[in-house]
C-alpha cells in the first residue's frame, strides 16, 4: 500500500513582535519587589527588555551577578549630570528617586537611539495580565505619552495633595512631542521634588496634573482605570468581569526576611487580598532564590517612633494595616 502523499504545506511567513522596552530605578532594599516585576514581565510581557538604573553599587553588583535574561543595567554615576548632583544633598533618598525618574527616558534614548518609546515601571508593581493591553490605548489614541489616574475610592481621594495620576505606569515616546513633556516635566523636578506638598506640587506626581491642559495634542490618559489597581481603589474596581493587569502594592515592606507590612493607611477588602497571597507566594520563590544566590535579602525595617507598638496595634484593629509572613498560606 502507497503511503499517502501529505498536500504541500506553504511556509507561514514568520512575524517578530517588537520588544517593549520599560525601565525602572530601586536600591538593594528593594531586590526583592524589583525582581517580582521582573518575573511578572516575563511571565505577563512578551519580547520586552528591561531597563533597570541601580541606585547603589551594591544592588549592580547583585544584578549583575544574577545575569537576568532581558535586562540591562545602568549606574547611577552613569545617569548623574552636574545638574543633579547639585540637588541631590538636599534630598532623600526617596526624593532623589522621585527627581531621577524623568531622567532615566533620556538615558535609554541615548543608549539605543533606535528605540521608540520606554514606559517606568514603580518597581513595586505586579503584572497579572499583559501590558499591550495598557500600551494598546496609547496605539489607538494616536498619541506620544500615556499617564494612568489613581482612580481612587471617593474615601481615599488624595487628588488635591498628591495628584490626581500616578506615576506608576507611564509611557514617552522618541519623538519631538514626547520629549517635550519629557525635558518640561525633568526642568521642574530639577527645580523642586520633594515628599511634601507645596504651591500645588508635590514630589514629581502632581506635575502631571499640568498635562492633559498643557500637552493636550501629546498626552493619552488610561480609560481602562479598572486595570490598573493599588490599595486606594482594589475595593471598588477589582470586581467580577474586571481583568486587571497590575497592582501597585504601594505601602508594602518587608521589614524582616520572613516578615511583611501588605500595606498601611487603607482598608483592603477580603476579595482584595488574592493580589497579596499572589504576591507573596512570588517573593518567597525569590528570597529562596536570593538564598541560593548567597545574596542577602533586601529588607525596610520600619522606623523606631515614639509609641509605635500602639500606633500599630490601633491600625491593624482598624483594618488599616496588615502584617504577614512570607512564607503564610492564610492571613
């Protein structure tokens, strides 16, 4: 019997998917949180690289001895200009970050000038869900930035003092608009960021309320604020049929290496608390892989003040804050 004879196949033409590219900015304190990103973009982002400016030598040192796939590093003392080195004795840490992040669009410009836009990532955020679906609205809106509104529950509306979007996710293309907004919104962090509000500012953030007025051909605000969730608005847009794609796990620390603070200063409904486990289950794979690395995990005490303990013990009986293990299954 003749075997049948299979009907020619015509080859399917291959096309790649362009890389993404993202950046964000953390100290070795932080490894852990920034590693979870990183592995929520592995799982979540398709070709992507990620940009990744090391705010002390010793978190390059641990990055680079954990050769990440699609990562690129930069230095602080590569990123530091004159200019900013002139502000920074006047700030924290915190602060300087905060001045820093409009810098790092033009550093990754520089190193590949092919590149057409980067989106900042906070380095405490977690993907869920792919960010093409934020990145898709940019496409469609035919603009050159895309901010994103905290969206918060009217309980927890903070609008007027620290903005009304959020820095979290925020995207700039190459091209003459988007650098507009970029070296507009850089010449005012030079001028004044700091952790407090003042005359209308307030750290880098509430510069962005300036946008949708002054950029109004450039800037594309998120639609889709069910999918980009955080404390402020888990309890009332993470909803059956809701597909977010990140949270924003602002407040959370790790305190001790098995010990974390899931957040502080809101109330995190029974059905928000999923993002949490999800969360913790991540950061437990990474401090074993840290362990197994001999890289010591990073952790934020909190802070001594005068009677913590009770200021604690009352937040918690609120609902206001949780603390839990790392290693917890239930809390």
């Amino acid at each position: 019997m003749r075997k049948r004879s299979s009907p020619r196949s015509t080859p399917s033409k291959v096309v790649s998917q362009p890389i993404e590219e993202y950046c964000t900015l953390f100290d070795s304190n932080f490894l852990p949180q920034g590693l979870a990103l990183y592995h929520s973009l592995l799982k979540w982002a398709g070709p992507f690289r990620l940009w990744i400016l090391c705010m002390d030598e010793r978190v390059e040192r641990q990055l680079a001895s954990l050769s990440l796939q699609h990562v690129a590093l930069i230095s602080l003392r590569e990123l530091e200009t004159a200019e900013l080195l002139a502000v920074k004795p006047g700030r924290t840490r915190g602060e300087y970050c905060w001045t820093l992040t409009s810098f790092m669009y033009p550093a990754v410009f520089h190193r590949d000038p092919s590149i057409t836009r980067v989106t900042y990532l906070d380095a405490d955020l977690f993907f869920f869900a792919p960010p093409a679906l934020l990145l898709e609205e940019l496409d469609r809106s035919g603009k050159d930035v895309l901010i994103t509104d905290h969206a918060y529950a009217p309980e927890y509306d903070q609008s007027a003092l620290s903005g009304r979007f959020c820095v979290q996710f925020l995207t700039i293309s190459n091209n003459p608009k988007g650098l507009a907004v970029q070296r507009w919104w850089s010449e005012r962090c030079l001028e004044w960021c700091f952790s407090r509000y003042e005359d209308g500012k307030f750290g880098d953030q509430k510069y962005l309320d300036e946008w949708p007025t002054r950029f109004a051909d450039s800037v594309h605000i998120l639609m889709r604020t069910d999918r980009t969730l955080g404390p402020w608005n888990v309890k009332d847009l993470a909803k059956p049929g809701n597909d977010p794609v990140l949270y924003h796990f602002h407040s959370f620390r790790l305190i001790a290496p098995n010990e974390a603070r899931l957040f502080e200063g809101y109330k995190v409904p029974r059905h928000g608390m999923w993002f949490y486990r999800a969360y913790l289950e991540e950061l437990k794979r990474i401090s074993d892989l840290l362990k197994g690395a001999g890289i010591p995990v990073g952790i934020l005490p909190e802070k001594k003040k005068p009677f913590m303990y009770l200021r604690k013990l009352r937040q918690q009986w609120k609902g206001t804050s949780r603390y839990a293990k790392i290693d917890a299954t239930r809390f």
